[in-house]
C-alpha cells in the first residue's frame, strides 16, 4: 500500500507544474488573441473614422498630401450639402425604406407562419420559388420595369421604390423569420389553443412576443438592404424620388471630386443606419442568436 502512494505521489506533484504552466500559456495565448481582435477592429474603423474627420476639414485640407490630422473643424460641408437639397434626398429614403420595411413585416409574418407551423404540402417549392426570385439579376429585370412605370406614369415616383423595395426584400424576411418561428416550442401554441384563444390572438399575444428579437434583425437587415439600394433609384427616378444614394452621386461632378463635401454627404447617409442599428442592438443580438443553442 505504501509502495503505491510513493508511486503516485511524484506524478501528482509533476502534474499540478504542467497544469500551471497550461493556464499561463492560455492567459497569454488569450491575452494575444484579444490585442490582435483590437487591431482588427480598430484597422477596419479607421476608414470611418478617417471618412468622419475629413467631413470636418475644408476642401484644401482634405486634398493635402501628405494628409493633415491637425486642422480646425467647421460645417461648411455639412451646410453645403443640405444646401444642395440634402433634405428632400433623405425624406425620400425615410420613406421608402420605413414603408417597405412595415409592408415586409406585415406580409412576412403570416407568411413565415404558413411555411413554418402550419406547413403544407408543396411548402418547400413555395420557398424555394420565394428564394429563387433573389437569384435573378436586377439589371436583367430592370428594363421591363421601367416600360411598365412609364406605362403606368410612376416614374420618378417614391412610392414605387416603395412597391420594388418590398418585393425586394419579402422573400429573405420569408426566410430568416421561417427559422425564427421553427424555433417556437408547439407546446406553447397548443396550450394557448386548449386555452381557447383564436388565431390572431395567439399570434398577437404568444407566437409574436416570443419572436420579437427574430423580427427586429428580420427588420433592421430590411432597412439596411432598401436604404443602400441604388440600381433601382437610379434608373427610375430623377429629381422627386431621388434616394441618398444618388445624393452621393450628385456630389462628384464635372468640376472634380470634393472629398469633403463627399465624406460629408456619406457621414449623412450612414447616420440614420447607424442609429437604427444601435438602438436595436441588443434585439438584434438575441434574434441572431436565435436556436444557437438547443
């Protein structure tokens, strides 16, 4: 017995060196990760911070070589490019993009519903007849749909980016929130059935609240795709329905390009997004991370 202990002994003595050196290795192998995570981050910020400081600088500054990082700020930018009717280019967009948004959501939900909870036969063609419409080129498409408005004399029209918009981004809200109500325990659906509760009223009250995350990413992701959209703008507006977009367009002209000017016309551009995507961050991390873990 005695000889088994003297046996042991020196192993867990030798062990308890190797384990210590184990999660110093690990510290500092974590330690590095993290820095070189930082410098990642920090290199693939830096053209927006770069983009946001030369908003602020004159049009000589911005055009200096090599480059100025000490200057004095002002708004001149900024003012010049509302005075080009900045204004009118992101109403446009408001428009378009929050009205095609709630039209998405609105279709999209008894939509996902149908395919996910109460499926079919013949459900898997329909969504693959949803997802095939995304396969298509817009430039294959895009002159049929200007015969058509012109026809119909709704060129330059904000609201039909709006009807295009929504088209445009019904099928992948189809999809992600297809998944996000798979993810729904049916135990739920049939209690509030048992319970007597309609269609509707176990939508509005059970299967929606629990999806909520889901339909928050489904709707930024939405915002996202229609406010950057730029093939349809461009080819069927012109002065009235004209998006941000082509507002940084309109910035390069014939007389060269103004970096400022153009850095302050994209800081513009990029806000509203920006905001959207802050205030909705953490019903977007939930919802992305939705049936991540079962």
């Amino acid at each position: 017995m005695s000889t088994t202990v003297q046996t042991q002994t020196p192993a867990a003595e030798t062990s308890q060196p190797l384990a210590r050196r184990k999660r110093t290795g690990g510290g500092a192998g974590s330690a590095a990760l993290t820095l070189f995570t930082w410098l990642l981050a920090l290199g693939f910020f830096m053209p927006v911070l770069w983009m946001v400081l030369t908003s602020f600088k004159q049009e000589a500054d911005a055009a200096a070589n090599p480059p100025k990082f000490f200057f004095t700020p002002t708004l001149d930018q900024y003012k010049a490019v509302f005075e080009a009717g900045a204004g009118g280019y992101l109403w446009n967009s408001v428009i378009a993009t929050v009205v095609s948004t709630i039209l998405v959501i609105l279709l999209a939900i008894p939509a996902a519903y149908a395919v996910s909870i109460r499926p079919v036969e013949k459900t898997k063609d329909v969504l693959f007849f949803f997802i095939s419409t995304k396969m298509l080129p817009v430039v294959a498409v895009i002159m049929p749909i200007y015969v058509v408005a012109g026809k119909l004399k709704v060129l330059d029209n904000v609201w039909t980016l709006v009807f295009l918009y929504t088209a445009m981004n019904l099928p992948l809200a189809v999809w992600m929130m297809r998944s996000f109500f798979q993810e729904v325990p049916r135990e739920v659906l049939e209690a509030a059935q048992m319970d007597g509760a309609s269609l509707m009223t176990t939508m509005r009250v059970v299967l929606i609240p629990m999806v909520a995350p889901g339909i928050a990413s489904t709707a930024l992701i939405c915002v996202i795709f229609a406010w950057n959209e730029f093939f349809f703008a461009l080819n069927l507006t012109a002065a009235d329905a004209a998006t941000v977009p082509i507002m940084l367009v309109s910035t390069m002209t014939s007389e060269g390009l103004f970096l400022a000017r153009l850095s302050a016309a994209s800081v513009l551009a990029s806000l509203p997004v920006v905001l959207a995507g802050w205030i909705a961050q953490k019903q977007l991390v939930r919802g992305l991370s939705m049936g991540a873990i079962k």
